[in-house]
C-alpha cells in the first residue's frame, strides 16, 4: 500500500518538473536555465529531478522531444518542387511553429544558437528531408546559383520567425499562419526561383529572371 501511495506521489512531481522544464526552456535556453529554476517552478525539490531524470541534459531531451517524424515530413514535401516550395514551406513551419508542439521547437531552436555545432547537424537533417533535393532541381533547371538560392530561403524562414517567436515583433506576432503565409512565402520563393509564387503560376513558362521593376526588393 505504502509503495502505491509513493507512486502516485511520484506520478504528479514528474510532470510537474515537465511541464516547468517546457516553460523555461522556452523562454531562457538551455544554458540560462537551471535545474534549482525548474525545481523552484514545480515546487520539488532538485533531488527529485535528478531521481527522475539523472541531469539537465536528459530532462531538456525529454522536455522538448517532439513526435514528428523526419519521414513523415519528407512524404509531405515529396511532390513539391522549387516552383511552389516557398509556400509549402512556410506554410509546414507555420503549422508547425504554431502547433501544441511549438514551444518544443521554441526551446530546440534556443539551443541552436547556443551550440552552433547543433545547427549544423540540424542543417544536415533538413538537407536530407527536403532542401537537398530542392537545390539539386534548381540546379538541373539551370540556376548556377542554386546553393545561394537554398540557403537565403532557409535564412530568411529563421529570421522572420526568430522575429515573430524570440523578438516578439508586435506585428508578426499577431500574424495566423494565413498571414504568415502572404507574407513571408513570396519572398522565400523570390530567393529560390527569382519570382513569386503567384507570378510563377499565373505564368508557368516565364523567364526566371523577373522584371526588376515589376517586383522591386527595397
């Protein structure tokens, strides 16, 4: 009975410590978070996190591990070509930034920028699910330039949600993901084929190299 009782003590300290460690992380990174921060915020003691989770690297592992699947992601994206990647990109990021899981992603980007030799392993995962394959047609389709191309969609995805998310932009922070969509997808998809998304479907067979007055950049 004792043992019973013990466990369903136990039970609600774990989840307390998780769903403090999901704040947190969040808001401070990985490295400004410490494990007394999270204790304080569940209201346990530190030894109980330790008893559950061995250290704070663990805890963060299982803190923000989050249910997608790599595969799953590539199946969503295998039809999509360079023509229309800038909105099915975005529109998967914003879906999902904005998911219950977002705060996981929140914290996984944190951790990023803490640990530089992590984005590069991130980088690597991405290339293999989808943005390899997308400068690899760009490149077929003769854009000599189509690693630049890549790499300044994928730069400016982190930025305007690095704005939106740790910036706290006002106005990007009210932004749905229609919003996020109409306002960032077009120009994801100017970095990669040079055009909008909408200009290139309203006219299939046009040039890539845009008017430059049509569609001026500053």
């Amino acid at each position: 009975m004792a043992k019973q009782e013990d466990a369903l003590i136990e039970l609600p300290g774990r989840e307390r410590i998780l769903a403090a460690a999901r704040t947190l992380f969040p808001q401070r990174g990985f490295s400004k978070t410490t494990v007394r921060d999270i204790a304080q915020a569940a209201e346990v003691d530190v030894a109980l996190i330790a008893h559950h989770f061995g250290n704070k690297r663990n805890l963060y592992e299982i803190a923000t591990k989050t249910p997608i699947d790599p595969l799953d992601l590539a199946k969503r994206l295998k039809d999509i070509g360079p023509d229309t990647a800038g909105e099915a990109v975005t529109r998967l990021m914003a879906e999902l930034w904005l998911s219950p899981m977002g705060p996981s992603y929140i914290a996984r980007v944190r951790a990023i920028v803490e640990e530089p030799g992590s984005f590069r392993d991130m980088r690597e995962r991405l290339d293999i699910v989808f943005w390899g394959r997308i400068r690899r047609e760009l490149s077929a389709a003769g854009y000599p330039d189509a690693d630049l191309r890549v790499d300044l969609a994928q730069t400016t995805l982190f930025g305007f949600f690095a704005g939106k998310v740790f910036l706290e932009q006002p106005e990007l922070k009210r932004l749905d993901i229609e919003g996020i969509v109409d306002c960032c997808a077009p120009v994801v998809q100017w970095h990669l084929t040079g055009r909008p998304v909408r200009e290139a479907d309203a006219h299939p067979n046009a040039e890539h190299d845009p008017d430059p007055n049509q569609f001026p950049l500053f």
